[in-house]
C-alpha cells in the first residue's frame, strides 16, 4: 500500500478512474470521495470505485496521504484555499487538471509539509462522469508530471511510481512547456473541432446525416465538454491566440493554392501533413 | 446474376472491394479488371477479388455489362474517352468518384444506348489500394446515387438494387447538392486536417509524440492519400473557397471571444457545436 488513505475530490471520468485503479492494485487503503452532487458519489460508491464519501473537500482530506484534484481545472485554486487547513503534515496532492498554468499558484497555496505535485494522464474521452469511468484507463497512457523548482524529488518519485503502478509511462516537463505542447496537441485541436462542426452548422445543418467516418473522426471530440474545454482553452489563452494564427496561416496557404489552380501544390501541402501525422501510426 | 460480364477499372480499395462483394453474392459471373500496375492486379486475382485483368481498359470493356469507373477521379474523363468505343449496348457505366461535378460531362462522352450513373459509396477510410479492400466494405455504409435529367430510370433501378445487395443504403442527389454537402462534410474536412496536422508541425513538429487519441482521431484522416484529396478539393474549388471562408469566420469568433476573456461566449460556442454534433452519435 503506497497511500494508506486518499482523498480524490471530483469523482468524474479521471478521479473514479484514479481511485478504481488504486483500490484494484492494492495500492490506497481507504479512499474517500468528495463531489457536489450526492447521486453521483453514491454511484461511484455502489461501482466500487471509492469506499466512503463527504460533502465537504476538507473533511474529505482529514488524514489523507495523498489527495487527488480531479474537479475541473478552474475550481482548483478555491478548492486549494477550502482543503489546506485540513491537509496533514506529509501529505501528497496531485492534480489531474489538462492545463498547467497554475501549479505555480497551487504550490504556493500548500501548507509547510505538505508536497504538491502537477500531473496530466493523457487518457480519457469525450465521454465524462462516473459513468465513464474504469479502472483500466490508464494502462498504455503517457502521464505528464510537471516539474517545478519547487517540487521534491523524492514525492515526485513517488507519484511516478503511482501513476507506473496503474499503467502508465511517464514524462516530465515544466508547466510552461507542458501548455505549449497540449495546447497544440490537445486544447487547440479541441476548439479547432468545435469550430469545424459550427462551421458545417452555418452552411448547412442537414448535411451531418451525410457524414461518414472521417467526419465523425474529425469531429469526434466536439462531443467533449462545453464548460470543462472553454475553461481549459481560457486558462491556455496566449498559446491558444498562437496557435489559431498558425492555423489560419496555414489555411489561407491552401486557399491561395486553390485560387490559383495550383493542383501539385496542394498536393504537396497535403503530402507534407500526412508524412508528418504518419510520425506517430494510425 | 445481376450483370453477366463487369469490367472494374482501377483494382484499389472501392474497386477491389466492390469486385469482391459482387463476385461473393454471385452478382456477377466474371470481373475483369484493368489498373497500371500488373503486380497488383495480381494480387486482386490471387485475393480472389477479380477473375482476370487487362493492361488496358478498352479490352477490359470489351464485351462487359457493368463497368465501373474505380480510378482516381480526376482521371475519369480520359478514361471514358479511352473505353467509350469498346463499351457494348446496354452496358451500364458508373463511377465511384468522391465528387460529382463531372457527372454530366461524363454522361456525354458515353455513347448511344450506353447508360451512365454516377454513384458515390460512403465508405472506406484513410487507408487505400488492394491491400485494404474487403468485400464486406459496404455492409452498413451510405451510397448516393446522383440523378440528373439524363439518368436512365429503370438503370439508376439497377444500380441502386446493386448498392443495396452488397449491404449500403441508397439516397439520391442531383450531382451539385451532392458536391454541396461532400465538399462540406468530407472533402471540407479532409483540408482543414490536412491544415491542422500542418500548423502543429509549424510550431513544433516534436510535438506529436505527446497527442493522445483526441488528436490521433482529429488528424487521422490526413493519412488520406495527398494526390486523391487535392484532386477531389481542386474539382470542388468554389465549395472549398466557401466553406474555408466560413471556417476561417468560427475560428475568428472563438479568437475574440478569447481575446475578450469571454469565457461564457466560448462555452457557449463549444456548445453549439456539440450539440450539432451529437445529432450523429459517437
């Protein structure tokens, strides 16, 4: 047993997962959930995902050796000031939060003796909640940690192994380095899908009974969460303004190459994109 | 047996396929087919998917009750050009081609008492040639068949009973609305991914190796073959130049809503889009 009794506030898609994972592998003793909405926490009690659960994240983390932040990213720097009270000398927190920009902040916000540690499991869906949640999500998933001046190595090490232990490979990257890669690979793909479907939208509604597979490829993380992406690419906003630069660049190159009946360049654009989408398999 | 003789020309993944559905419901008592290549048309009789070839499409016509135009679009009028002399009376002609706009230009070149009707399964994936057909490829899938004033009733009849016996469903557009609503949903599709996978290689090609499935399904579809799609795109250029335009304008609301720090416009966007896209399911 690595973490004798955990805490993992937002019992959603990541967090159950999380806690499911530990509990199959041996490796908490006790979790406790903590969420807003009993039903759900109940549910994930019912599933086996967690043992017991507290309407209240600081009476949730009482004696907690490792706390997990699984709520949406927005509401960690308040769930931050709500628990830190009730964080025990020796305790681990970690997030699970898809943007990185603040675990600066959250190190900060930390209690003396108690150790904070930035992670992003590179797993899950469009799909979200309890409901979606297994124990297996993480095997074969990549798992960022972030490393900061401030992080102990020896905790660092020991959320490594925790997250190795579920079946994950990990990577460590700064936070600033970590925003700028999953704000090209994943934030900004995230709002460049919502803004093809809108687009597909103004044109013609219908026309999505036509689709075939590379549209509901292509556009299959729209179906992601409104509230939790908006927030996201919010919280990435100047990688974000870039990469949408880029992008147009990129479109208006095609455009021109279009207009201009330039069939072979086109097909040389296109060529470059599939040997470099090739990189990394189907 | 619904066509005695069928000559399939260009044996990749729509004709290979097709020949090997027809061949497996005994729709079809012999496929010759023709394609550039002798090793692959080897292939295609060893895979059982056609019974013999001819390094030329007039003499693969020859004698021949259905022929299927299975090459890269693009060359279609060419081909028609090349087999219009050998084409026998009462034959049936048609295509596969992803887009339309030649269907009527086609018709013409078709001799007396020789029916063309332009078709389009919906089926396939990035992947291409024989070596990824299958003949079950069209069990489920959507197939438009495009009408115009020319179109034969009693033929389109046919070929439609044809579609329907390897496993699609038939809609019938006239060739424009089909252009419309492809170029929108696939072809469309296929440039801004193509754009997409292009802008993440522009900021930092390294990055790749960090996409989890959400960029993995986003950009798949430019695996897609390069001279295929900028053909299809360069014949559908005045759609393409709409809905680039179209694109570009969501792109730009979401940037202001960003630069604005709008974070309730953005969800609200996101939205949108997801709600459109649930229309589809997953």
């Amino acid at each position: 047993v690595e973490f004798l009794k955990t805490a993992v506030l937002g019992v959603g898609l990541i967090g159950a997962s999380l806690a499911g994972a530990m509990k199959g592998r041996s490796l908490t003793g006790h979790v406790t959930g903590f969420g807003r909405r009993r039903e759900n926490l109940e549910r994930a009690v019912e599933k086996g995902f967690i043992d017991s659960f507290e309407m209240d994240p600081g009476a949730a983390c009482r004696d907690a050796d490792l706390v997990v932040f699984a709520t949406p990213v927005e509401t960690f720097s308040s769930l931050a000031g709500r628990v830190s009270a009730f964080l025990k000398k020796g305790a681990v927190v970690i997030d699970v939060g898809s943007v990185k920009g603040l675990v600066r902040e959250l190190e900060g916000l930390m209690p003396g003796g108690v150790s904070f540690v930035g992670c992003h499991p590179i797993a899950g869906s469009e799909r979200s909640g309890v409901g979606a949640a297994e124990p297996g999500l993480f095997e074969g998933a990549l798992c960022i940690i972030t490393k900061t001046e401030r992080t102990d190595a020896p905790v660092a090490g020991r959320v490594k192994a925790l997250w190795e232990a579920v079946g994950s490979r990990v990577e460590f990257l700064g936070p600033e380095e970590h925003d700028r890669l999953y704000g090209l690979v994943s934030h900004f793909i995230h709002l460049a899908a919502y803004a093809l479907v809108n687009a597909a939208g103004d044109v013609d509604s219908s026309c999505m009974r036509f689709a075939g597979p590379g549209f509901r490829d292509t556009t299959r993380i729209a179906l992601s969460d409104p509230a939790l992406w908006s927030n996201i690419c919010a919280m990435n906003r100047d990688n974000m303004l870039t990469y949408i630069e880029v992008f147009r660049e990129n479109l208006g190159l095609m455009e021109g190459l279009l207009r201009a009946g330039d069939r072979e360049g086109l097909e040389k654009a296109f060529r470059r994109a599939r040997q470099l989408r090739e990189g990394i398999g189907d």
